[in-house]
C-alpha cells in the first residue's frame, strides 16, 4: 500500500473523530483561529488553524477568504482570538484581537522609521497602558476582578491619544484607525476570566505544519486535507499530554473515551 492511500485510508476511520474536537471546540468559552499559506503543487493555498489549546482542527481552502471561519463559527457564543486580518472582523461573535501581534507591527514600523518622533511618542503610550495590564496578568492571571480596574486608563487613553486626534505621520494615522476601529475586541479580556490577550496557541498548533512543509518543500492536493485530520487529532494529543500513537493503536476514535480506559487499566494494574 502506497504512503498516501495509507494516511487516505487512516485518515477517514478518524472522520468521526475530527467532529468530536469540533464539537469540543464549540463548547469553548473561546477559539482562537489563525491562517497559514503552503505550497501545493507548485501553487498557494492556505490552511486555517482552530484552537483553544486543549482541542486543535485544520482545514484546507483554495484562497484566504473567510468563508471557512463563518461556516464553522455560524452557531458560536464564544469569544474569537485573532490578528487583525479583516476577513474575521464579520464573524458574528464576540472576538479579541492579538496583542502580541499589535506590538509586533508597531515594534516593526518604529525600527523601520527611527526618526518618526510623533510614532515614537504614540507607540510609548501604547506601552504606559498595556504594561501594567500585562504585569498585573503575570502576578494574578486572566481575571476580570483584576482587570477591570484598566478601563478607567483606556478611556483616558482613548481621549489623549485617539479620539478627535490629527496626526501628521501616515504610521500614526494607521494605528489611530485601528486603535478607533478595533476598540471593543482589543480590550475584551479585560471583561472575562481566562480570555488570552494573544493568539500565540494558535501559532504553536502551526507549527509543525511549517516545519513540515520546510522539510518536504511542497504538498500533495490529494492527501494534504488527509494529512491535516490526522495533524489536527495529533496536535490535540499533544496539547492535552497524550500519546498519538497509542491513541491510534487504541483503534478508539474518542479521545475522552481513550483517556478513561487508559485510566481504567492503570487502576487494575495498581491493584
């Protein structure tokens, strides 16, 4: 038997299984969701990450559009963690957009213009106000009880720096409207407990598809969205502390049913 009618074949036992882990996302308070571009043949497509650290699912699409974000998210009550793609910004939920990837573009456009003084001066408030959050984060966790407190500095933000603000520099000017136009979904985890601030989970689910793809340099259209159902239910094991073979081996395609036998046959070995 071939590699690819191999991984084709496994692949489709643990159908059921990739259902299971969308479900366990849908029950999630929150989602974090993020995209990536391989090589196929020669041409670029791009595959989408879903995530909440404990369960992981990937999905191929022809393009970047977001479609695959609405369809799987139609029903969702939680919160969506993201970049600032636009694509997620119609997305019916409530969401949180990544502040490490804030931080990354505003750290970048000041490098690439050292003398930008406005730039310099907005992005060192930026600082004053995400610092202390992050330091009370450090010391007591993602808790609204604690992070409440930040709104009242917001708003003073928002008055000084954003609101009714004319700026001369075209990178100020950017990060004005998208201080002004994300301004509710920048702060949301300041309003719930446990709401990451960041989208790195879903960055960690990527990378073995990156890796992945430096090794063999391109994909197969045929077996990649197998590959993916399989990397998906690997990367869960991984985040959860489980063993993907053996789980495999196991011949169960629930993973929560896995776990209880598993546990079962430590107690009658312990007895």
């Amino acid at each position: 038997m071939s590699i690819p009618r191999f991984i084709r074949d496994l692949a489709q036992y643990y159908d059921k299984t990739e259902n299971i882990i969308m479900q366990r996302l849908l029950e999630s308070p929150y989602i974090h969701v993020d995209e990536t571009l391989i090589n196929i043949r020669g041409g670029i497509q791009y595959v989408w990450v879903f995530t909440d650290g404990n369960y992981v699912i990937f999905k191929l699409r022809k393009t970047r559009e977001a479609s695959i974000v609405h369809e799987l998210l139609a029903e969702y009550n939680g919160i969506l963690i993201s970049d600032f793609y636009p694509g997620y910004d119609s997305v019916q939920c409530q969401q949180q957009k990544c502040w490490v990837h804030l931080i990354r573009d505003l750290n970048d456009d000041l490098w690439g213009a050292p003398f930008n003084t406005e730039l310099e001066y907005f992005v060192l408030e930026v600082r004053n106000i995400i610092i202390p959050i992050m330091e009370t984060i450090q010391i007591y966790g993602l808790r609204k009880i604690n992070l409440n407190k930040f709104k009242k500095n917001i708003d003073i933000f928002y008055a000084k720096m954003i609101m009714n603000k004319h700026y001369k520099s075209d990178l100020t000017i950017k990060y004005q409207k998208r201080f002004i136009r994300y301004r509710e979904s920048l702060f949301t985890f300041l309003e719930h407990d446990g709401i990451p601030w960041h989208n790195n989970t879903a960055e960690t689910a990527l990378r073995h598809l990156t890796i992945q793809e430096n090794i063999s340099r391109t994909f197969y259209e045929g077996v990649t969205p197998h590959y993916l159902r399989l990397l998906g239910i690997r990367q869960t094991c991984r985040f959860q502390g489980k063993s993907f073979f053996k789980f495999l081996f196991s011949g169960e395609t629930d993973l929560e049913k896995f776990e209880s036998r598993k546990r079962k046959r430590q107690q009658v070995m312990s007895q």
